[in-house]
C-alpha cells in the first residue's frame, strides 16, 4: 500500500482500490488517522475500528475530545 506523508488532494481510487479493505485498513493506523484528525482541527480518543453504533456496524468509531475548527 502506497504511504502518505501528508494530506493532498487524490483521486481515491489510485491509492486504495477497495474501501473496506484498503482504505479503512489505512485510517485505521495511528499515524494516520492522527494526521487527518490534526487537519481537521479535531482530538479524539477511545478510536476503535469495525465498531457497532446502534443498529449499524461502523469503519471507525472514536469520542471527540476537543474541537479547534474556526478558533484559529
């Protein structure tokens, strides 16, 4: 799988062909669901993949902490 070094604009499917298996696998690593959650001005914490919420299962769950959008 090809690593980012930072956020850039991409066409999804030239990196990760197959959502449940490529992408969310790649979210789901710590360095970078760290750096999209950076970029969105967004902490969180309790991140766990392949997750229930409610009636659905999930990609990715997490609890916000703290929100900086429009602060700066």
């Amino acid at each position: 799988m090809k690593k980012l070094k930072k956020l850039t604009p991409v066409k999804l499917r030239e990196i990760w062909s197959h959502e449940a298996t490529d992408f969310t696998r790649w979210m789901a690593q710590e360095e970078n669901i760290s750096m999209v959650l950076d970029e969105i001005g967004i902490s969180a914490e309790n991140i766990k993949t392949e997750d229930n919420a409610g009636n659905f299962n999930v990609d990715i769950t997490a609890d916000e902490v703290d929100r900086n959008i429009g602060t700066q």
